[in-house]
C-alpha cells in the first residue's frame, strides 16, 4: 500500500519552515484559433449592431436611390448612366463598412473599448475581420435593391447583375479595412468621425460622377479609391457584351486592395490595444 502525500492531493505546496499552504497557479486557456474566434466575433457583431445599424442602412440605400433620380434628369445613358448606377450601388457599401466602421472603432478606442478585446485570447485578425464582416453584410440588401432600382431607371439590363456576388465582399473588405484603420489610427474620436465622412463623400464624388467629366488629376486620385475597381467591374457588366477579363483584373485589384486594408487594420488594432 503507496503513502500519497497531501501536497499531491490537494495541490498545493507547503513552503518548508512556515505554516501557510501556497496554491499553485492554474495554467491559462489556450489561445482560440483564429476561425472559430473570427465565427464568434462575427456573429457577437451581427447582432449587435442589427438594431443600430438598420435604420442607418435604409438612410445609405435611399440616399444612392435619390442620387440616381437627381442623376437621371442629366445622364441619358451609355457609359454614363452605367457609370452611375454602379458607383450609387457601392455607395451603399462604402456609407456603412467605412463611414460606420471608421466611426466604431473611433468610439471603441475613445472608450476603452479594445481593452476589453485586449483581455481576450482571440488573435487581433479575428476582431478586425469579424466586425468587417458584420458592417460589409449589412451592405447586401442595399446594394441589390440600388443596383436593381438603377437599372429599371437607366433601362440597363439586369441580366449580370448576379456579379454583386463578388462586388459587394471584396469591395466591402477593401473599404471595411480602409474604415477599420482609419477608426484606430485617428488620434481622437472625433477625428475618426470626419475621415470616415471624408472617405464617403469621396467614394460619392469619385465614384458616382461620370469619370470622363472629372478633371485629369482628380480621375488619378479615383484610381487611388478602393471602391472604384467594383465600381468598374459592376459597370462593365451593363453593356451588350461585357469584357469579362476585364472585369475579373478589377476584382482581382479590389481583393488585393482588401488583403492589404484589413492587413493595415489588424497592425492598427494592435497598435491602438497595447497603448
């Protein structure tokens, strides 16, 4: 018959000497995994801002919607209205994933808010992309009901419009990044505020107008937007016989703008949560 010994049982040790028991420290949680973390927070997002964020969503689609009508009695059609449609319809993006975006992580690091993801053990890519995610799919109903509303107004066929599949997520992340760097980067929340709303109005200015009216250097500040390559892509789509290369080399420059926003945003994040 084995003697244990208490300290084995209880876990504890006992300091040769003295009468008091130290505990030992339980060891810490692993580190969550960056898609199940990423899942939660995505999910901790949505309905959070469900609530918040609807309301601000009809305001987006509606406003696009009255851009287009005010458009409609100086645009007759061609590449102009295409032009049109297309940048009202990724205006629904850009109005929530960065104008929003921009302004929540603004009041998140105002309110000591990142503490609280700080504590956490989920990777700073999981929140970045989980509230990305969240604020670029309110985004999906405006955007159709924009795109279609446009092309019954403009008399644009709706035969392609099933490319907002890939329009709408990767100019969403494209722009969610862009939103999400900008609210962690500003120094103080208001600040975080007026870079988000100066970011919309030029996804408005830039995007919306027609490019062969806009001077020549402001058309090399659009190629610089990250909602102009959706923009392009979407417009393509409405003539007879869309260029489908061309169309993919634009999606494929709005992923990599995308990769790199919400790469520059997950620094941020940790740049903005250590401090």
């Amino acid at each position: 018959m084995s003697i244990v010994p208490m300290e084995a049982v209880s876990g504890q040790t006992r300091i040769r000497g003295r009468d008091t028991a130290v505990a030992a420290p339980a060891p810490l949680a692993p580190r969550a995994r960056l898609l199940p973390a990423l899942g939660a927070v995505y999910t901790a997002q949505l309905s959070r801002a469900r609530v918040a964020r609807i309301p601000l969503l009809f305001v987006a689609t509606f406003q696009s919607i009255g851009i287009m009508v005010l458009m409609r009695g100086v645009v007759d059609g061609g590449d102009e209205a295409r032009a049109v449609v297309a940048g009202s319809s990724v205006l629904v993006v850009a109005f929530v994933a960065l104008n929003l975006l921009a302004q929540y992580f603004g009041q998140l690091r105002a309110s000591g808010g990142l503490d609280h993801y700080a504590t956490l053990p989920v990777p700073p890519a999981a929140v970045v992309l989980g509230a990305a995610g969240a604020y670029a799919s309110f985004t999906v109903p405006g955007t159709i009901i924009t795109a279609v509303t446009g092309s019954v107004l403009f008399s644009l066929p709706l035969t392609h419009l099933w490319v907002l599949v890939a329009v709408i997520p990767l100019a969403g992340a494209a722009l969610a990044g862009l939103g999400a760097a900008l609210g962690l980067l500003a120094p103080r929340q208001e600040l975080a505020t007026l870079l988000g709303q100066l970011g919309m109005s030029a996804a408005l200015l830039l995007g919306v107008l027609p490019p062969d009216r806009l001077p020549e250097p402001i058309s090399y500040a659009r190629d610089l937007l990250p909602s102009t390559y959706g923009v392009e892509a979407l417009a393509r789509t409405f003539g007879p016989r869309p260029d489908w290369a061309a169309v993919g080399f634009d999606l494929a420059i709005c992923a990599l703008v995308g990769v790199v926003s919400l790469t520059v945003a997950t620094w941020a994040y940790r740049r903005a949560a250590v401090r």
